[in-house]
C-alpha cells in the first residue's frame, strides 16, 4: 500500500492523531482525499461538487495555526469531510440534486458548517443524493447515479448514497448526511459504514434543505463508532435559528464510545423489537443480526424481546405525514424567488400562475412530484382527518410503543434494512418495493429517538455485500446507543480480523 492510500484508509481519529504528531498535515490530508476523488468518481460518482479549492484553503489555514490555539480546538480538527447537498454551503453551489436548484449559490451556512468551519474541518465537496432525499437508492437524482463500492453494478441505498458511498470508498473519512426516514442509516447498512440519525432537535436544522421538517435530522456518516460520536458532538447542540431545538448542554457520545471499546456490557439491557426482523427480512441478513445479538450476549448485556405492535403502521403513517409535509415545503420553489426558471412558450399567456407550472414541471423529477400530489391530496379539505389526521394519531401510538420498549430495555436494536444491496433498476418501476427499504428506520424518525447503523459483517447469502445493525436509544440519551455499537465492533473486527471496509477492494487506490 502506498504512503497515500494508508493515510486514507487511516479513521478520522487517526487522522487527528496523527496531525497531532507531525505526521501529517491538514493539507496532506485534503490532498490525498482530493486525488482519491480523481481517481474513484468515475466508477463511483459519489460528489455531485468537489470543492478543492475551499479545503485546500481551509486546511492551509488550520496548518498555519499556532500550537496553543490548536489546542482549543475539537478532535477532528484538521480532517476534512464531505457534505451531502441537502445542506447549504456558502459559495458551494447547493442543489439538493434537483435542476430546479440547479446552479444556486447559497450566500449564508446552515449552523453545522458553520460548527465544522469553527472546528477547522476542511470541505471536499458537495455528494449526490435522491431529488430532494426523497427516494432509497439515490437513482432519483437529477444528475448522476451513485455506485455502491462494494459492487459498482449496485445501489448505495439513498437518500444519502453520495455521502454513504464516499466513505465507503475512502474519498472522505467523514461525511453529514440528512435522515427523514432513514436517509443515513440504510446507505449506511448497504456500503458497510456507520450512520447515525440524532436524537430529534439534537442538531440544528438551520440551513439543512427542508423535506419533511417534523422528521428531518442531520447526522454523522463515518467508517467507525467513535468518529462519528465524536462528529455529533461537533455538530449538535442548541441553536436559537432553530425553534424545534432541543435547549441541553452536550451529550457525553465519545465517552460513550470509548467505554464500549472496552466490550464490557454487563448492566445492559438490550431490546431486541420483534416486529423488525423475521418474516421479510433477508436470510443473510438475519443470520448476520443474530450473530450480533449473540455477541451482544457474550459481552454481558441481557438480551430481552420487546413488542412494539403499532410499528406495522408506521410505513403507512410516514408515507402520509412525510409527503404532507414535502407539498408544504416544496411549495417554495415556484420560479420566482431562486432557482430555475421557465417561461411559458410562445402563445401561452405569460402569466404568474404558467410561469410556476411549466418551472416546477421542468424542475422536479417523477418521484418528488409524485409526493407532492400525494401530500397535496392528503391535506386537501375534506380528507384531511381522514388522512393527515389518522397518520398523527398512529405516530402517538408508536411514541407510546417506544415509551413501552423502553421500560423494559436501554437500548433496542434491528436489523437496518431488510436486504443488503440491490442492483440498479431493480425497483425504480415499483415505488411500494422501494419506500419498504425503510421499514425499520421510519419508526424512529416518527418518535424523534436517535438511531444509528453500523456494519454487522458481508452478508451470510454471499459474503459480498455489507450487513447493517441498527441501535436504537431514547429520546436526548445518545450516548446510550454509542456504547454497545462500540464494543460491538470490535467484537466483529475481532472476528472478522479487522473492520470489514479494510476488506473493500479499492481499484480505484491502484490496488
Ligand atoms: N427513503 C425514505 C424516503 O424515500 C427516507 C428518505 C430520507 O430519509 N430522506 O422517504
């Protein structure tokens, strides 16, 4: 392995640690990142921007600190990091990967760049994500299909498979992703990395591109435990630009992660939901989620079924909720304010009302306006009880499902998706296929409870592709969730000889 593909292959933490002791340097890192970028877009196509210049920049400017200010900083200082395009940049063009935004500079940062600017993280670039994030396999963006490096001629999952697939293939140690129901956790469980969606309120969504605004989080993408407990750490905490933020100093992640490498989980009580796994569930998939609950076992945590019966209509419930919510939003993007514009043909009156039907029909792709019909119809008058109104009161019943499960565990877990990785076109005729990727993530995007996957192993069907298990935690208590996902990796490396994503054939890296 060369000097560069080691240094890229390094954790974030290694990375800081190794800035730390003159190893390395910002700069070098960005470098190196910047040429694996070079080298694996073409068979990847993870980043719909690279932006060079501005990391470069950055991390000259971190270079050039002196040693006592650096000392202030966060951890991660110095590691650059990737940003999935549902957040906005300042300068960076932000598109959400829809033309309707395409070519939009943004002229402010959403809160968490600001955060990574002030911890001196470098930005390599912009990733790609479904239109909108509305979608399982990033297919449905505008511009270009992300592939999984695990095996090009599949999927990432989605929304988030740009900043999943990065990762993944070491064009980025860190990235952020944005979670409505799922977002970054099923890529995550699909490109064999980490994916955590905060407690609701936990991260400030100011400046995060709104989907479904009860629903949406930004969380840490990254290839192990403590990388991303310490990157929710950078990036959480209250901020006033956002009313839905939760007002709490902050969480003790790290700690968290760094206990659980210890692999000691006596005390633990672990819930495992019966109604996420089983019947409809991969058989390597299930294979490799009970290896880890019996790992779980071994290392002292107590092992209890838990029933939380309402979660069966939880992927009817988002469906109505979250499309609701998409109509509201994305009624903003009418021509006249940014973004693209189309003006009627030539004896069509050129009216206001034209004006918006022939941008927004230019603009967005099949699957988002798919989802504003639905969401416009299940709000309309008339239906809205019906509809709207039934969807909020099964959201109650899991809170409640989840306040139960609760009592009777710490933490709960499930497989993340129901199958590893599917091959491209597989589902794009067939939406009901794609939307039941998410059916064990949705219910924790309904109750607002942190969540995050991490890799469980290649899948037992093939030993080819990545395997997801999901941790579930209460509500404002995810540093709960941190613990057992950390000594559960290192169980697995144990087992597996190292970290799975070291067993990645990189061709891309010249190996
Ligand atoms: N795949 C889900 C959907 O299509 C979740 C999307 C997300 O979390 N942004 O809505």
């Amino acid at each position: 392995m060369t000097a560069a593909n080691e240094l890229v292959k390094l954790s974030a933490v290694e990375m800081a640690e190794a800035i730390k002791k003159g190893d390395t340097s910002s700069r070098e890192l960005v470098d190196a990142h910047l040429a694996v970028i070079e080298a694996a877009e073409p068979s990847i196509k993870a980043f719909l921007k690279v932006s060079g210049d501005v990391a470069r920049l950055q991390a000259d400017t971190f270079d050039a600190l002196p040693a006592e200010d650096k000392a202030q900083l966060p951890e991660l200082a110095g590691v650059p990091i990737a940003i999935k395009d549902m957040i906005v940049t300042k300068g960076i063009e932000t598109t959400a990967a829809s033309k309707i935004l395409e070519g939009w500079i943004p002229p402010y940062d959403a809160t968490v760049i600001e955060k990574l600017k002030a911890a001196h993280m470098p930005i390599l670039g912009k990733t790609n994500l479904d239109e909108f994030a509305q979608g399982s396999s990033t297919e449905h963006s505008a511009y270009q299909t992300t592939h999984n490096p695990w095996d090009t001629e599949r999927v990432p999952g989605g929304s988030g498979g740009g900043s999943a697939s990065a990762v993944a293939a070491f064009e980025a140690p860190l990235a952020l992703g944005t979670d409505t129901g799922g977002s970054i956790r099923q890529p995550g469980s699909l490109t064999g990395t980490v994916g955590v969606k905060p407690t609701y309120g936990g991260v400030s969504r100011f400046g995060a591109i709104a989907m479904a605004s009860s629903l949406d989080q930004i969380g840490p993408v990254s290839r192990t435990v403590l990388d991303s407990a310490l990157l929710q750490e950078i990036i959480g905490g209250n901020d006033r630009r956002d009313s839905t933020s939760i007002p709490e100093g902050p969480r003790p992640m790290a700690a968290a992660a760094r206990e659980g490498m210890k692999r000691d989980l006596k005390g633990l009580k672990v819930g495992l939901v019966k109604e996420l796994s089983g019947e409809g569930f991969q058989p390597g998939v299930q294979q490799r989620f009970d290896e880890a609950v019996a790992k779980l076992k071994e290392m002292g945590a107590e092992v209890v079924e838990v029933s939380c019966p309402h979660f069966e209509y939880a992927l009817g419930a988002y469906y109505i909720i979250m499309p609701s919510e998409v109509s509201s939003n994305l009624a903003r993007y009418d021509g006249m304010r940014y973004g693209l514009r189309v003006m009627p043909p030539a004896g069509v009156p050129q009216t206001a009302a034209n004006m918006m039907a022939y941008t927004r029909e230019a603009g967005f792709g099949d699957e988002v306006k798919r989802r504003i019909i639905l969401g416009t119809y299940a709000l309309s008058a008339g239906y809205y009880d019906a509809w709207y109104g039934s969807a909020q009161k099964v959201r109650t019943l899991i809170i409640n499902d989840f306040k139960k499960a609760f009592e009777q565990a710490d933490v709960l877990v499930s497989p993340t998706s129901p199958s590893t990785a599917f091959k491209f076109g597989e589902k794009m005729d067939d939406p009901l296929a794609m939307y039941m990727n998410d059916i064990a993530t949705i219910p924790a995007n309904l109750a607002g409870v942190p969540a995050m996957s991490i890799p469980a192993g290649l899948s037992a069907d093939d030993l080819a592709l990545p395997v997801g298990i999901q941790f579930i935690a209460p509500q404002q208590r995810d540093e709960v969730m941190y613990k057992p996902a950390a000594a559960l990796e290192a169980a697995l490396e144990e087992q597996w000889g190292g970290p799975i994503w070291q067993s990645l054939k990189t061709p891309w890296l010249g190996e």
